[in-house]
C-alpha cells in the first residue's frame, strides 16, 4: 500500500453521511448489499477486470491440483512445472498487475482462443465466464482470473482518467464513494461506509486503510454518472452520458463491452 496516497484518501476523503445511498437504493431498486447495480443512465457499459497470463502459458494442472503437488514436494515447487515459481502463483494479484513475467491477457483474446463466448448471453460477468477453461476444480495453473469484487489499480486509475475527462467539472468534480459492508466486514447494515471526495483525489482511494478495495460504488454529486462494482462480479458497470460510454468502449487500456440482456 502506498501510505501517501493512504494518508491523502484519509484526509481527502471523508466519512459522509449513509443516506447519500438513498438515491442509488431507489435508482437501482435494491438494498446495496452487493453494490447498488443502476440501469442505463441513459447508457451503460461493463469493464471487465483484467486478467493476467504467466509466459509458460495454461498448464493442465489446476491452482488446487498444484498447491497440493507443492506441498507434497515440501515447498520445492518450481520444479513441477520448470519455469513457475509458486510464489508467482499463489501470489495473486491483489489489485496489481502480478510481476514482469506476466502479461494481460484480453478476455476476447481468451474468448477467440478456446471458442467460449466473451460473457454467455443472459449471464453476468463473473465465476461461470469461459466454462470450458474450468478444469473440475478450478482454472488452470498459467493463468489469473478477473478480480471478484474489485477492479485491478491500473484499471481504475484509468476509469478515474475517462471519467475526469467526460466530467465538465474535471478534477473538481465532487464525488461519493460506497462500499458494501460485505468489503468492510462490516455487521452494521444501517450505517453504510460512504466518503466525498472530489475526483482528481479518486485514484488515492485505492489505497484507502480502511477498506483496502475500489468501491463499491463511486458517483458524481450531479449523478450524471454512477459506477458499480459488484460484489460477486468480475467486472464493473458503468453508467452515464453516450459520450462517456463510446469513450469507454473505443478505449485501447480498459476493455469495456454492451450487455444489452442486463438492463
């Protein structure tokens, strides 16, 4: 964690109060208990979280199957499968892109390759995604599935660069930020965790000491734009003006996608 951007979201960010929610619960018709998931507003995309590929490419052996071959072999895994290094596995990416021996790897580049559809129409963008890459318990070793729940920091620091720019306030655009308690651990379901902020200090919340995610929810005060992370899913709705959601679309960073079956 970056303890200067942790010390500016403290101090530039501050606890607002939980019925900011109020228009979200109502947009989106649903208790936020997830992240409050809007409509079009008037338009939508999804940004899919990204996913990452180690360059000895997908092993036929899952995550599960090699965590337990490791630990057969008393912790002397890179020789399983030469070149992988366990703690590159099992690291995880934790927001961050996972070192220099990985790559991003596109979910159409992925979807074209094994021939499952890039999110199965009618579904959401989440665990069941590239069914036929699933082994019986899990993804195979090689490859980084989506972050559930949370975008990736390059991703959303380049969420929070379109947004400043499609926003006519820019930087000083005054924003709020929500987190499910479900990020938080939180018990208390009455008192939601909301902050205001104003966008050009969006970045510095990935860094936040308290919930230590992006939000759940990030919106601008005029509500001309609200985005969501769900809790359960593997990417991140965003809804708004046309303008913002073409830009999002023709984007060469993000990869953003239309998913006309979700309203």
């Amino acid at each position: 964690m970056d303890e200067t951007s942790a010390a500016l979201a403290t101090a530039r960010w501050p606890l607002a109060a939980s019925g900011e929610t109020d228009w979200l619960r109502e947009l989106a018709d649903d208790d936020g208990l997830t992240g409050f998931m809007p409509p079009p507003h008037p338009d939508a995309a999804w940004v899919l979280h990204s996913m990452y590929e180690h360059e000895v490419g997908p092993t036929d052996m899952s995550y599960a199957t090699y965590n337990q071959a490791v630990l057969m072999a008393g912790g002397t895994g890179p020789e399983i499968i030469p070149g992988l290094d366990p703690a590159e596995v099992f690291g995880g990416t934790q927001g961050e892109h996972p070192g220099p021996r990985w790559r991003r790897l596109r979910w159409a580049e992925l979807s074209q390759r094994i021939g499952d559809p890039l999110v199965p129409e009618g579904k959401f963008p989440c665990y069941t995604a590239f069914p036929s890459l699933r082994q019986p318990v899990g993804w195979p070793v090689g490859i980084c599935a989506p972050s559930e729940g949370y975008v990736d920091r390059a991703d959303w620091n380049r969420l929070v660069d379109l947004l400043t720019e499609h926003s006519p306030q820019g930087p000083d655009t005054p924003c709020l930020a929500y987190w499910t308690p479900l990020v938080l651990g939180a018990e208390d379901f009455d008192n939601l965790s909301v902050r205001s902020g104003r966008l050009g200090d969006a970045k510095a919340l990935y860094d936040h000491p308290e919930p230590e995610w992006s939000p759940s929810n990030l919106w601008a005060r005029d509500r001309s734009w609200v985005l969501c992370t769900d809790y359960d899913l593997w990417a991140t709705k965003v809804a708004g003006p046309a303008p913002l959601i073409e830009a999002l679309l023709a984007d060469k960073d993000v990869e953003a996608v239309r998913l006309p079956w979700i309203p």
